[in-house]
C-alpha cells in the first residue's frame, strides 16, 4: 500500500506542528527532489508493513535524530562516516571493515602489512572495484582521500599519523606514518574512498561511491533515500532501498504510530509503549555516560593550542579522596532502574567489553567505602548533613547538555546519591558553547563511546584532546604511546589496560588509582521494530543514536 499525503498529515498531527512540515514533506509527488533526480520520496514507502518500494522492490524506512544528518554532506573529507557518531559510510567502499566480534576484515583491500619499524604500511586493492559513474576506483583513489583527510582542516577523521599517502601502482597504496599508531586500522575502516577524479566542493550533495549504496535523493533537514547500487562488487544488498528520515523523539514515535516508520528510535521512557504491530528493538552499546573530575587546584588554567585560555581546576575534585568516594558511593545498577528504565548497563569505564578495557575500572558499590574516604580526607558533615573542610563545603556544579532529557535525569539521580554522602552537587543544563568554556573547572556530564581505542587514549593521556580531568602520569603516558605504537592491534591491548591500571608501578586513572571520572551508564539504543522485518545482528553501537544501526542494513529483510 502506497504511503499518501493524508498518511503523512496524520502522522504530523499526532506529533505535533513543529514536526508537521518535516513529515509532510517527505510524501511524494516531486517535493523536496534533489538535483538531478526524481523523486518519488517517502511516498512510495511500505505502509502496512509490505516492505515495497516505488519499483517494487525491497524497502525499510528508518528514522534518526536530526543531529544524524551530515551537514557537510556524504563527504568522508569532511565528516560522513566519522567524527564524534562513527559508522560505516554505506555509499563509499572502506579499505577494511569490522566483523561482528570487531575483527579486521578486508573490504577493498585484499591484502595488507605493516613495516618493521611501524611507519610504513601497504595495502593491495581489489581490482574490479568501479565508481557508480563508471570510472575503475585505483590506488590514486585511495591516496587521494587518505591524503585529502590527512591535511584537510575540517575533516573529522583522525589521520594525523599520516604524513603522505602514494600510489605505487593501480592497486598498491603505500602510506608513510609520521609516527607508529596502529590506530590507523580503526580510522580506515570508517573512510570512504572518494574518486579523485570526480571530487569537488559539491561532492557531498552528490557523492560518487563505489560502496552498497548510492544516493537517489536528499532532502535537506527531512529525508535521505538510498538505492542499492547495482554495480557493487560484493555481495548484492537484500535490501533495495533505504530511506532514512529526520526527526525528533515525538515525531518518531508517531511515525511509528502511523506505520509510516519501519524502525523508529525512542527512548527508555517510551520502551514500553510500542505501538501495535512493533517489537521493541534493544541494541547493546558502549555509548557511555560518565563524568569528568577536575583533578587540579582551582587556579590551574589550561592553554590550549597555546593560545586559548581556559579556567581550569576544581578545590574539591581535585581531593583524590573524593574522586574515589564518588566512584564507591554510586549505585550504578538503582540509577539505571530509575533513570533508564533498566535499559543500559553500569559503565565504568569508556571501553567497557572492548578487548582493550581493564577489569580493574570495575567498582562494586560501598557506601561504607565512599563514607570512610571522606572521613579520613576530613571532609566532616555539618548540622545539616552535607559535608565541607576547613571552611570549604563539599559541593560541586554538574554541567549538562540542556534538552538532552536522559543526560538531566542521570544528573539530576547522581546528585540525590551524592548528597547521601554528604556531597552537595548542583546539576546546571547548558548549551555545549557554555560547557566547553567551564570543561576543565567543573565536572561535566560526557557522552563517549566507541568500537576503537582511540577515545581511551585521548580521555586518558595528558596531551589528550579529552582530557577534562587534567590528569597527567608519565606511566600512564607511556603506556598509551606504547600501545599506540605495537605493531598489531593485538598487542596494543595489554598497553591500554596497563595504561588504565598497572599494578606494578600502582599507578593509572581506574578508582583504586588517580579515579579521573565517575562512569554511570551504558545506554541501550532502542527502537521500535516492525513485525516482519528480520533486522540483522548488531555490533555494540557506539555513541550516537543514528547511523550505527544500518552498518549492515544490506543484511536486512522482510520475512
């Protein structure tokens, strides 16, 4: 049954008029068409679960946050497939890409190794690999990219370890390291490989890919479509057609309400109310919820790119004793009842389940623990039960990102917890222009979590782009570096959990040591799943509500 206008309105009403226009103008009829093409929209969409599209072909309608669609564009030298939501690219091939467990697998590369000495790596190509405008993807394709992300100002992926990229023939690419980081494998697994020959300031709004899919329309702020690409050279897609719209909680709920929406994303406050003929779909993640703890005096700034300013240090978390006492006192598992319905694990770390995550970072619950800690560090309560020393109360402010409902209430939870102990937290939601300036000072609510070391590192080491605590350990350091330069992912992992705790030295950042964060909450990601259609299994998605769900919606079918 095709989906009409009246569906779309409907479904508008029920969300509400600020998510009217966005429904609407995903109906068909011409509206909203991307240049060059012709649209048939959502419109065509599969209403009543039939799973057809305009052609007759296999279809799901997906919906994502607005912060899904790229603002760039589907430009890998800009942000498409990478960035702070990492996933697979879809319309561009990969060098290589991660199997369920999140081993390496070849994708364009049929072959590769990596130098002695870590600064040398090359990658042999398959061969019948072509542009969906005909052109044969070569090496010189792949130099192009890697190079293009590796000095371009506004790319997202990190290739910062690469110094050039060359071709040494039609399928050999050598890339020549500045420094050993096996953490190349990770960022090359997300970049698509764009054609040197037909890449301009446009390209996002029209990429040429060489990958499963391929863009068929685009309707800024509303919808993508996206048709298999029939001249792939792996296996074909069971899926046709994918269309992938834009909207806000409210509206994917209605969405799915409607059965206009085949898969649409909601929250652990909603998890109990699918709609009639939905399942509801729950994917494991290590998008992680944790909290940054200043470890510095109040009057520490921090200098960035050495010339931004920033106040930095906190007189209260900068107390080892209440870094620890916050791990210890809290109750991870009630927080999760109240706060996400049950829906999410305890985090206690930003790689929890990852092969390079230290059971160390594991904290049970001791209240007594956390009591005692701040007893001996002569935090004292006062008459009203909330603690200070000499003169300073036990208090701190807790940044959040305001509108961001989950991140409220598991502020709003872990300040009742610590006010049980005696701490006073005052939760403050703020715009992200707001909370970067205030990063080092106080602690601030985070949102990490990735299939790749790479957060570990840069949260963790001193010289880190995410290191809010302000921590710095030479040990620590040292680990990292050296995990970062092992030849193969496989040994990196023992660096990177001695890098979080080593008992050797007994130093690191988990709670029995310098306790930089306080980690809550691995969030489900959950969505609403129509009866009959067999989503494929998924790999732990990271951070980000969106994207991660398709990396194989090539898999997916109706029953």
């Amino acid at each position: 049954m095709a989906l009409t206008r009246r569906d779309f309105m409907r479904a508008a009403a029920l969300a509400g008029a600020a998510s009217a226009g966005l429904l609407a103008g995903c109906a068909g009829g011409g509206e909203g068409t991307a240049a060059g093409s012709t649209a048939t929209g959502a419109g065509a969409s599969a209403a009543g679960g039939a799973g057809a599209g305009p052609n007759g072909e296999s279809q799901v309608i997906v919906t994502m946050t607005p912060s899904s669609e790229p603002a760039a564009g589907f430009d890998p030298l800009m942000g498409w497939g990478a960035g702070e939501h990492v996933h697979e690219p879809l319309i561009q091939s990969t060098l290589i890409a991660t199997d369920d467990d999140l081993s390496f697998v070849n994708d364009l590369a049929v072959a590769y190794n990596c130098s002695e000495d870590g600064l040398t790596w090359t990658f042999t190509i398959r061969d019948d690999a072509v542009f969906t405008d005909g052109v044969p993807l070569t090496a010189e394709d792949v130099a192009f990219t890697i190079n293009g992300i590796a000095q371009g100002a506004a790319a997202e992926a990190d290739l910062s370890m690469v110094a050039e990229a060359r071709a040494l023939d039609a399928v050999t690419c050598e890339i020549a390291m500045k420094r050993p980081n096996n953490a190349l494998l990770y960022t090359l697994a997300v970049v698509g490989i764009v054609p040197a020959h037909a890449y301009g300031s446009d390209y996002g709004a029209n990429p040429i890919g060489s990958g499963r899919y391929m863009l068929e329309q685009w309707d800024r702020g509303q919808q993508v479509i996206l048709r298999a690409n029939p001249d792939y050279y792996g296996e074909k897609p069971l899926m046709d057609r994918v269309v992938v719209l834009f909207m806000e909680e409210d509206a994917s709920l209605a969405a799915a309400s409607s059965g206009l929406a085949d898969v649409a994303y909601t929250s652990a406050s909603l998890a109990g109310a699918a709609p009639v003929g939905y399942t509801l779909l729950d994917c494991a993640s290590v998008d992680s919820r944790g909290i940054s703890l200043p470890c510095n005096p109040a009057g520490t700034d921090v200098v960035v790119d050495g010339d931004m300013v920033y106040v930095g240090g906190n007189d209260v978390t900068s107390d080892i004793a209440v870094r620890r006492a916050l791990n210890y006192g809290i109750d991870r598992e009630v927080m999760i009842e109240r706060v996400l319905a049950g829906f999410g694990r305890p985090a206690y770390s930003v790689a929890d389940g990852m092969p390079w995550s230290s059971a160390a970072m594991r904290v049970e619950t001791d209240g007594a623990a956390a009591e005692r800690l701040l007893d001996e560090a002569r935090w004292q309560r006062g008459d009203d039960g909330m603690r200070s020393r000499d003169g300073v109360p036990c208090a701190f402010d807790l940044y959040y990102a305001a509108g961001d409902s989950t991140r409220q209430a598991l502020a709003y939870d872990f300040a009742d917890q610590c006010a049980a102990l005696g701490i006073a937290v005052t939760p403050k939601g703020a715009s992200w222009d707001d909370i970067y300036l205030r990063q080092y000072a106080d602690p601030v609510l985070w949102g990490w979590g990735s299939n790749a070391p790479v957060e570990l590192f840069e949260l963790t080491h001193s010289a880190g782009w995410g290191n809010y605590a302000q921590y710095g350990d030479a040990t620590v350091d040292a680990h990292l570096e050296a995990a970062q330069a092992a030849r193969t992912v496989e040994e990196s992992f023992p660096l990177y959990q001695a890098a979080q705790w080593d008992d050797a030295t007994q130093t690191g950042v988990a709670p029995e040591g310098a306790a930089t964060w306080v980690w809550l909450a691995n969030v489900d990601h959950l969505y609403f799943e129509r009866e009959g259609l067999a989503v494929a299994a998924q790999k732990p998605h990271p951070h980000g509500h969106g994207w991660s769900l398709v990396n194989n919606v090539d898999r997916w079918s109706w029953k």
